[in-house]
C-alpha cells in the first residue's frame, strides 16, 4: 500500500480523489495538512485519515508519507511540487502542473534530476471510454484524422467570490482551469501543435478570461478547435473528425459527479451519419488514475503520462494565451 500525504483541504480532494484513493487497490491517505487545523481535523475524521499535520512543511518531513496529491491553487503547484520532490515523496499533482511552459519545465527537470516519480493529475485518460476513443483513432476506425474540437464549460459564475479560480495571483482563469483539459484531449489525438491563434473573454474586474476560443494548427494541416468557459454549460466532450467519419465522447472530461457517475459512451458514425455507440459502466476515473499512478510508483516503472506531457500541454496552453492577448497568431 502507498502511503499518500494531502496538502490542503481543497474542494476536488474532498469531493473526489481522497475517497477514490481511499477506495483503492492499493493505497490509502494516512497523513493531511491544513493551514488550518480544524480544518485538517475535520477532513481527517471524515475520511479516517490517521495523521493531521499543522503545515504543509510538515507533512512532506513525515517518513510516514510516501506520495503527496498537490491539490492547492494553480500558483502554488510547481514551488510545493519540488518541495515534495526535495522531500523525496512521488508527487500526484493537479491540472495544470505549472502556470508556464518554462515554469512546467523546472519542475519536470527537476524530478528527472532527483528520479522521483512525477504526474499531471488529468483524470480522464484513464476512463474506459477515452481509452477506447483513442483506440478507434489508432485502429482508423474513421480513417486520417483531419480535425479534433474539444471543449469544456461549467457555469460557476454564480460561485465567483472567494473562488481561487477568479484569481488571478493563484492561476485563475478558465483557460488553466477548464481549457487545459480540451488542450490535453486534442494533443492525446493529434500530437503536439506548433501554432495557435486565440481569443478571450477577459473579465475586468479580476483579469482573468473567463472564457477561452483557439484554433491549434498541427502538421500536415490537421487542426484543433479548443474553447473553455466559466459562462457556458456544455460540460466536457470533444469530437474527432476523420477522413472515414466522426467520432464522439459526449461526456469526455465530467461523466457524471459522485453520486450521479453516469455511464461513458463513445459515438462513431460514417460519412453517411450511421452511428455506433459503445456504452462503458460507470467508471471512477480518479480511483484508476489513483491506482494506475501508484503501481508504477511500488514498481519503480515509469508513470503512465510522463512529466514531458504536461510541459508539452503547458506550451500550447502559453501560446493560446499570448495569442488571446496579443490578437496575434503564436508560434509554439
Ligand atoms: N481533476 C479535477 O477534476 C479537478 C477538479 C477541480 C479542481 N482541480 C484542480 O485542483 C486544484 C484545487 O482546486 P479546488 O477547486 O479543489 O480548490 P479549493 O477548493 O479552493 O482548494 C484549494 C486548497 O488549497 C489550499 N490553499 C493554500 N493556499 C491557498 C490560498 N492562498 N487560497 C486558497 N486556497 C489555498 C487550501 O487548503 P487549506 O486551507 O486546508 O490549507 C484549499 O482548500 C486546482 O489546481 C484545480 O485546477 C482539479
């Protein structure tokens, strides 16, 4: 069993990753820390958590620990990253691993440095129905793939105030907290961009964009449309565009919440609009993304997604963001 330590009480470790953990094969969080102890307390009990630490510090100087989740706020992610690293814990961190390309960079070089296992949290890579999507795409289930649109938007615009994601100083925006996803699902499907031409809907009062829109160029002329928003409910899907016909993951990145985990289903149809679905059981993609991380970790194999990816996500994810605010079309 692997050892985890949290840091922090934060929303998703609560609501999703600390029960999937709990509930996994193979390990189990014994230690967490707060920079409120009450709040440690209470998330202790709640979760039957042995260990409550008073800093974050604390916690990463426990021999008791032998992986740390990094659920803190996007600005935080790669400084408690490495300092986990110096600690020598593996190290789950959350979505987007860093806030820049060169920042993601440190933080990747280092672990490699140091041989610590290191890896973006981006859950839905592990859901049955994604690994069966990009399956399709490799068996050329609908022949060359031309173009791929992905997109996420959860209205949380009523839940704006004290929310770190409208924050700007934390890394807030919608670009690094939702388009990050739809990046990573167009690069799983299409390799790695080298231009982006992007728009934002930036908000005045906070600076931060609360809604993203980008083309992704690719070689070849393939291309990926990309949006994220804090206004729209579209949830997570994307749509992969072949030569041969379309496929569909209406559910891509939120198949359903705790109580409410709804089945996965991919959608292929022809040129001529005959469609197959595959229907997958629901499916905890935070427990196996949990337990896919900590088998490399107990067999000192690679992780399933390499540091590597997420400095590669974080490059698109800069370039879109330059190309917003400059008007201009960025070259990664
Ligand atoms: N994979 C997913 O499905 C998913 C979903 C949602 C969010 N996320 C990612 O998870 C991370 C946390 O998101 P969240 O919505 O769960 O955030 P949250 O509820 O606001 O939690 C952030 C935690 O960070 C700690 N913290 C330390 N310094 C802080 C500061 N200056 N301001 C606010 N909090 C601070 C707090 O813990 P203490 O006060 O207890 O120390 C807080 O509970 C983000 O990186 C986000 O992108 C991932």
């Amino acid at each position: 069993m692997l050892r985890w330590g949290v840091l922090g009480t934060a929303g998703i470790a609560r609501s999703q990753v600390v029960p999937a953990i709990q509930g996994s094969s193979n390990g189990r969080v014994t230690a967490v820390a707060s920079r409120d102890p009450g709040r440690s307390t209470e998330f202790a009990a709640a979760f039957g958590i042995d260990n409550v630490f008073a800093s974050y510090e604390a916690l990463l100087a426990s021999p008791d620990v032998d992986a740390v989740y990094i659920p803190l706020p996007n600005a935080m992610h790669a400084e408690w990253a490495i300092r986990a690293a110096d600690a020598g814990k593996a190290v789950l961190c959350e979505k987007p691993m860093a806030l820049s390309a060169a920042e993601a960079r440190r933080v990747a070089d280092y672990f490699a440095a140091g041989n610590v296992p290191l890896m973006e949290g981006f859950m839905y890579r592990f859901h049955p129905q994604n690994v069966h999507a990009l399956k399709l795409v490799r068996d050329g289930a609908v022949g060359d793939i031309r173009e791929v649109r992905a997109h996420l938007s959860v209205d949380i615009m009523a839940n704006a105030a004290g929310n770190v994601r409208f924050d700007k100083a934390l890394g807030g925006g919608s670009l690094l907290d939702m388009g990050c996803y739809a990046v990573s699902a167009a690069r799983r499907i299409l390799g790695e961009p080298f231009a982006a031409m992007a728009s934002f809907d930036l908000d005045p009062a906070t600076g931060i964009d609360l809604a993203a829109t980008a083309i992704l160029e690719f070689p070849d002329g393939r291309v990926a449309l990309i949006s994220s928003s804090f206004k729209g409910s579209g949830q997570g899907f994307y749509q992969i565009i072949g030569t041969k016909g379309v496929i569909d993951v209406p559910r891509a990145f939120i198949p359903g919440l705790g109580s409410r985990v709804a089945e996965g289903l991919v959608i292929a149809s022809d040129p001529d609009g005959r469609r197959s679905e595959t229907i997958f059981e629901p499916a905890n993609h935070y427990r196996l993304m949990a337990e896919a991380f900590t088998d490399a970790v107990l067999s000192g194999e690679p992780v399933p997604y390499p540091p590597e990816d997420a400095v590669n996500n974080m490059r698109a994810l800069d370039a879109i963001a330059a190309s917003a605010l400059s008007g201009r079309r960025v070259e990664i």
